[in-house]
C-alpha cells in the first residue's frame, strides 16, 4: 500500500541531472539560517521522463515527511548510488529551501539503505487514473474512455489491467480505485475527473502535479496514481514516473497507451529501462523500452532481466553455474502449459566457475511472437541475450540468435551460447565455458605506450575490432588476447 504521506506530497522542480548542483554557488535572497531545517529522514526518489523525440531525462527528488511538509524536493547536491522508493537520506543539517533541500559547504550526504519491500508486483494493486481539467485545457478523452484504454471496461482489449493480469499469469492484477476524493468527487471504476482552479497552457508539468495532488491527499488506499494531463503544459514530454514510488504522470493521449502505461507504471514496479547498443530505450522486444502511439498495441510483455525480477515464471528459471549444459527453453506465452517440461529464462549468474567474479547477469530467453507476445517489436522467435549489473539497473540486449548462431559473454571465464531451434515454440540452447584466457603478460607497445589485453578490451567496438585482427612479432593478438577478441 501506498503511505499517505506520499500522496499528500507536493513535487517542486528537481534538478536537470541528477542533483549535480554545488549549492555553495546557489544564492536563494535569504540567509541560510532562515530555512527549517529537516526533522525526518525523506525517501529518495529516480523520476524518469521520457520525451517524444525518444529522449530522456532523470532527475533526483525526496519525499519529504509529514513534519517536512509532505512534499516532493530537488536535491541541490551529489549522491552517492540509492535504490528509488527504498533509502533515505537524512542531515540534521539539511535545510529546505524554495529549490529543495540544501547542505551547507563541508557536509557530506548519508544515505540509510533500506529493505526492498516483497510482493511489489504481485497481488492485488488498487489503481486511480486522475483526468484533469484546468481553466483553459480539457482532457483528450472522455471519462469512459479513459476508463476503457486503463481497465478494458468496453471495447479497448489490449489495456494495462489485461497486460498486466497476461503477462503476469494473474499473479498481479490492476484493480479499480473506488470512493471520492476530499473534495467529494466520486471515483467510479477507478477514474476520477478532478477539475483544477488554474491555467495549464504554457504551464511547466510540475505546477499542475502539485496542484493535483494536493487535491488528492489523503488517498493512502490507492497503489498507483496515474495523472492525466490535459494538452498544452510546456514542453514535449510524453510521459513520467517515479521508480519504486506510486506515481505515473501521461501528457495528453499518452494517458491512454497501453505502452506508456505498462512502461511508467514499470517504473513504478521498480523497472530501470532496456536498451540495445548504446540507446537507452532501443530495446524493443518488451515494454521498458520505446513507447508506441498505438493506443492498444503493440501486445507484448517485459523482458527476461525484468520477468526475474518480478517472479512470476520464478518456478522455470533455471541457473547456469559453469560447464557444459543444455537447456530446452520456451516463450513466456507457453509458461502455462502444464504438459511443458521446458524453462521460460537461464540466469547465468555473476559467479560462475568456482566463485570467479564477474560484472553481468546475463539472461537468455526465447522471444516468442505470439498471443500475449504476438506484438513484440524486435527479434520475433529468436533466442535474446540481455545483461544487467544486477535486477535493479538498467538491463542491455546483447544479441539475438537463430539457428546456429551463438554469443560468448564477458565473463572472466567466457561462456559461449549456442542455438538450435528444432521447434517454433521450442529452442535448444547449448551452454559451455570456455578454457579461453587472455595472457595476463601480453604488451604490445605502440607510440610508447604499452597496449595489455585490458586495454584493448576498453578501446571501443570499432577499435576493439582492429586490434583483435593485428598481430605481435606474426602471432595473431586474438590468440594473446583471446577472451577479449572472442566475439571478433
């Protein structure tokens, strides 16, 4: 459940990057000394925007307690690494000013870790979609519409209550808000039309949250919230959201897309993006990745990195642990058949072979296109290949393989992954780890620098490309250097 004290908060205006800002430059036309200072520790909080040109942008805020006032703040000073929704940052030397929370000079920021709650994305979660009316916008779609695209109450059958019921095989589901707000407006099958006393065109986002909320507080019964803002406010955005916290926010019609929806409430599950090479977003075989103007396709669920995380095919994964093994894996749309012996995902975990350390899960799955993944954008019925630091982070698409094909990943002790698909709905993955070392005593010295094999494994793809076909005194640098070349 969400605590009230959230829903009761105000957003002021975070910060452009992630609270780079050195608040000994800052001058606010008041003494430090007149600022309260904090009194409770308040929730860190990643908001990510997306923009409608598939760029993006990341700010860091804290929701303040009720003794705070309740509201959510830019941070005016660097933090160290936090998990959003979970830790708090608390200095009794911290004060709250207009543009958030400030350090005086010398003081260093603590975080307090917190426990990652359990059952986030399973159960039931009781969800509000708030249509907002101001002065001079109305919202692009009718109360029953809106009721439609969020919950599939009419003729709308792709919709974030049945993807999420879908893909999640009912271990989740989307339920309908209910009651009225402190206002007195009445939530009907969970949409509220919420009319705001102010102008909107022009106006920042934020300035419409705030007032939303505020109108809102006291609703501590609702999982999510999803705002609905009317056409008009400032800027391209397309949609936003709190990661680990209750809120998503939806600019005009992408309120009603189904991709925006299950990507921002992701977010709110606790899902960092997918990408593909270097695009954060590029990662179109599930929905953290692009969203779609559709405004119910296109019909696909979340990646592997993500579906471990959420547990719901927890009972056919399976984890590699080095050697040789082979695995017969199929699409999350057949996870459900009882008469399956087939797994769903392999973790290849970050110790592998005798506790020898890595940087990357990896996660192989096969990207079945059909009925609750029939959508799917990249790569239909082959086998993918992500990688992520770990569940939380950002997760990468490293390759997708047919029959035949293979990857070898990263690991300090390689693992080669071979396909052979002898069945549409089934794929048979071969896993080994390699023997393949690089010679920690190679040098190769050009220009009067000395080139090891870890120095070509950081020189970038096109480089990395070119060293590993060189060779040292006729002897091929792939074969010194053979971990680093393997996949060149």
């Amino acid at each position: 459940m969400v605590h009230s004290k959230l829903i009761a908060a105000l957003l002021l205006i975070g910060c452009r990057k992630s609270c780079a800002l050195n608040n000994s430059k800052i001058h606010y036309g008041r003494k430090l000394d007149n600022w309260p200072s904090m009194s409770e520790p308040c929730t860190l909080l990643l908001k990510e925007i997306q923009y409608e040109d598939g760029s993006k942008e990341t700010k860091t805020e804290c929701a303040l307690s009720p003794q705070d006032g309740g509201q959510f703040v830019s941070l005016n000073f660097l933090l160290p690494d936090f998990t959003s929704g979970v830790d708090t940052f608390y200095s009794d030397e911290a004060l709250i000013s207009d543009n958030g929370v400030i350090l005086p000079d010398g003081v260093s920021p603590t975080i307090e870790k917190g426990v990652y709650p359990t059952n986030v994305v399973t159960g039931d979660k009781i969800t509000l979609v708030v249509r907002i009316k101001t002065n001079d916008s109305m919202p692009f779609a009718s109360t029953s519409q809106m009721r439609d695209y969020v919950f599939g109450t009419s003729s709308n059958p792709v919709n974030l209550k049945s993807q999420c019921t879908a893909c999640s095989y009912n271990k989740l589901t989307i339920v309908p808000a209910s009651g009225e707000t402190p206002g007195g407006d009445t939530i009907e099958d969970g949409v509220v039309d919420l009319t705001l006393s102010m102008n909107s065109n022009g106006v920042d986002k934020s300035a419409v949250q705030n007032a939303a909320l505020q109108a809102l507080a006291g609703l501590g019964s609702n999982n999510y919230i999803m705002l609905c803002i009317p056409p008009g406010t400032l800027g391209n955005w397309l949609a936003y959201a709190y990661v680990g916290s209750f809120l998503s926010v939806y600019n005009k019609e992408w309120c009603g897309r189904v991709s925006a929806q299950m990507h921002e409430v992701g977010h709110n599950f606790g899902f960092e993006h997918s990408g593909e090479l270097s695009n954060e977003y590029a990662d179109r075989t599930g929905m953290m990745g692009y969203s779609y103007e559709e405004n119910d396709t296109p019909v696909m669920c979340y990646n592997a990195p993500k579906n471990v995380q959420t547990g719901w095919y927890a009972d056919k994964e399976v984890r590699f642990n080095g050697g040789n093994e082979e695995y017969s894996i199929s699409g999350l749309t057949d996870y459900d058949d009882s008469s399956s012996s087939e797994y769903t995902i392999v973790v290849i975990e970050k110790v592998v072979n005798n506790g020898v350390a890595n940087v990357n899960d990896y996660y192989v799955s096969y990207n079945r296109a059909k009925t609750i993944n029939i959508g799917t954008q990249k790569y239909g019925n082959e086998v993918l290949v992500h990688r992520a630091a770990n569940l939380k982070a950002q997760s990468w698409l490293m390759a997708h393989l047919s029959n035949g094909e293979s990857y070898v990943t990263d690991h300090a002790t390689p693992i080669t992954i071979e396909v052979k698909i002898n069945d549409i709905d089934v794929a048979v993955v071969s896993l080994k780890t390699s023997s393949c070392i690089d010679d920690p005593f190679f040098v190769k010295s050009r220009g009067g620098r000395n080139r090891t094999c870890e120095y070509i494994g950081s020189s970038g793809m096109y480089r990395l490309k070119k060293w590993c076909s060189k060779k040292k005194r006729g002897k091929p640098i792939r074969e010194s250097c053979c971990n680093t070349c393997l996949n060149f």
